[in-house]
C-alpha cells in the first residue's frame, strides 16, 4: 500500500504563498512559518498532516504528494481551499 507523510501550509494568495517559500528557502523553518501563518488547524502542528493514502487529500494535493520529490518544499499549489506549500517527509510502499 502506498502511503505519504507530509506537511503543508495554507494561506488565501499566491503572493504570500510564494513569500513565504522564499523565507523557508532562507533558512526560516517551515514548522515555524506554518505555526505562524498557516490558515489550517494543522498549522499548530507545523503543518503536519501524518500518513495518508492516495484519494485522502484533494486531487491536487494528491498528485503532489505522491509524484513530487520527498524533502522538498513544493508549491504554490492552488486548490479549492487556497495556495499551499508541501513538504513531503516521507513516502512509501508501492501502488497496489
């Protein structure tokens, strides 16, 4: 079974979203940025969603999470509920 652990953080433009990429890739730590600005509840988490499986998240979170490079912070990614940044922590298993 193919699983993925991963962290996000959601806010409302593309503008911030890529503001506040920009700051983790300075160095500022992503738990800390979600913390701060995530508009999630997993926000209070840094972001951490645990371990899901494929067709749990919003389809384009989902292509995402399963196809994007692990330990990389992905994004903007636009979907219903705003702009994201995802950092895959961890995947694993195979498709069934």
């Amino acid at each position: 079974m193919l699983t993925c652990s991963a962290k996000h953080i959601l806010v409302e433009t593309e503008a911030i979203c890529l503001d506040l990429k920009k700051q983790i890739e300075a160095g500022t730590s992503f738990d800390d940025i979600a913390k701060k600005h995530s508009s999630c509840p997993s926000g209070q988490r840094g972001g951490d969603l645990g371990q899901f499986q494929p067709g749990m998240m919003v389809a384009e979170f989902d292509k995402v999470c399963f196809t994007e490079e692990v330990g990389k912070v992905q994004g903007p990614i636009k979907t219903q509920f705003g702009y994201h940044l995802i950092l895959i922590t961890e995947r694993s298993g195979k498709v069934d």
